[in-house]
C-alpha cells in the first residue's frame, strides 16, 4: 500500500494510537463517576486477603503469635455493610468512609469465634495487631485513597475526555482526506484491532500488568464492552466502504481492458 503522504499519514497514525490508549484510561476513569459500577469492585475487595497481607499480621503469623485462622470467622454480612456504606458515603463525599470501630468490631467476633471452636485463649496476642490494622485501614482509605479517587475522576471526567473524543474523531477524518480509499483501510484496521486489543483487555486486563494493583480484587470486569463494540461497528463499517470502492475500481478496470481488447 502506497501512501500519497507518508510522512504526515504515519505522523497521524502514530498520534492516533496513542490517543486511542489514552482515550482508554479515560474510558476505565469515566466509569468511577458510575454507582454501580464502583459499587460491583468494592464488592469484590478481598478483605481477608488483605488482612493476612498486612505487615505486623504478617509478622505475628510468622512468629506463631497466632493463627492465620483466626481471620476465617469474618462475618461477610458484615462486611457487605461495611462495603456498601463506604460506596454511599464516598458518593455523598461524607467522611469517614469507613468506621474504624466496625471494622475492629468484625475482626474481634472472628478472633472470639476461633476461640470459640478452638478453645484456645489468644485473644491478648491478636488484640493489639487489630488496632493497628483497624487505624492503618481507616486511614489509608480516609485520606490516601480519598484524594486519590477524587483527583483521578475529576481528571478523566473533565473536558480531557471530549477533546481526546475530538481528537480522535478529526484525526481520523484528516487521515481520509489525505488517503482517500487507503484512509478508510488504514482507519478500519486500527479501530478493527483497538476493539479486539479493548475486548481483550476487558476480560484479562489482570494477566496483563495490573494483577499487582488489583491482587485484593476477586474477577474484575471494566465493562467496556460498548466501546469495543462501537469501535468494531465502525471498522467494519470503513472496511466495507473500501472493498466496495476497490470492486468498483477493478469492474471498471475490465471493462475499460475488454472495450480496448475489442
């Protein structure tokens, strides 16, 4: 495939997909605006996991102050609560998201049942490694993550989204016009492979780099999937508009070779 403007229609190509891969951070970032959405990853939080991965835990495990069972009585009603309260009071932009004495509340019941079943006395071993946990938990999601969140979904809230949507849109146009029938080609086959890369993406973004980020989460869905689709619509769509275009170049071609054959 020759290009009429090489230099220009690589320099629009290249600025195209790194739009189109900032484009979808912003996408994923929209989405922390979405109730529901928010809600369904909190859901998924893997409040043990998380427990048992917390340094002084971690440490008085090791050291056989206690066992790591004692963290498996959690009362998941509970902690259902715990989660929906902090999606509404995130929403509301009240404070403190999560109360600390519920969480040291939860915690305790699951010592005391361990005790319970085990007739073990261990209750003074893990008391004090509770009230750590309890403080650094409630601090860390009431001022780290607070501002974290805000910062991150007022950004890709904000007019960055439309101008990149813009962008995106004019490069693509721009990138026809100086093309022609190859323009419409070139931009199927990007957004054909954006919607594959984003359908991939949105089923195994974990696989991919950010299990380390997300390893408290128990199968996470971005729900991109009306992005992918549209993309998709609209490769398929360019494409269509080209193979037509090329059939109607080569009917023409035979009949111009048959006419000068007569």
């Amino acid at each position: 495939m020759k290009l009429k403007k090489p230099v220009i229609s690589i320099c629009i190509i290249v600025i195209i997909v790194v739009d189109l891969i900032f484009f979808s951070f912003l996408c994923i970032g929209k989405k922390t605006k979405d109730k529901e959405f928010v809600n369904e990853i909190v859901s998924k939080f893997n409040v043990k996991k998380y427990i048992l991965d917390n340094d002084n835990i971690k440490y008085s495990i090791n050291n056989y102050k206690y066992n790591e069972k004692v963290f498996d009585y959690l009362d998941k009603l509970k902690i259902q609560v715990v989660k929906k309260n902090f999606v509404n009071t995130l929403f509301n932009k009240e404070e403190p998201l999560i109360e600390k004495e519920a969480i040291i509340e939860i915690l305790n019941n699951s010592v005391y049942e361990y005790e319970y079943n085990t007739s073990e006395d261990i209750y003074n071993y893990v008391s004090e490694d509770i009230r750590i946990f309890a403080n650094y938990f409630t601090n860390k999601f009431d001022h780290e993550f607070i501002k974290s969140y805000y910062d991150f979904s007022n950004f890709t809230n904000g007019i960055v989204y439309y101008i990149s949507l813009i962008l995106l849109t004019g490069l693509f146009v721009l990138l026809i016009i100086i093309e022609k029938k190859n323009g419409f080609l070139i931009s199927s086959i990007t957004l054909l492979l954006y919607s594959f890369f984003l359908y991939y993406f949105n089923n195994h973004f974990l696989d991919t780099g950010f299990s380390s980020i997300f390893k408290y989460f128990d199968n996470i869905s971005l729900h991109l999937e009306n992005i992918y689709v549209i993309c998709f619509i609209f490769g398929f769509v360019l494409l269509l508009i080209y193979i037509i275009s090329y059939l109607k170049k080569v009917a023409r071609n035979i009949r111009l070779s048959s006419y000068y054959r007569r």
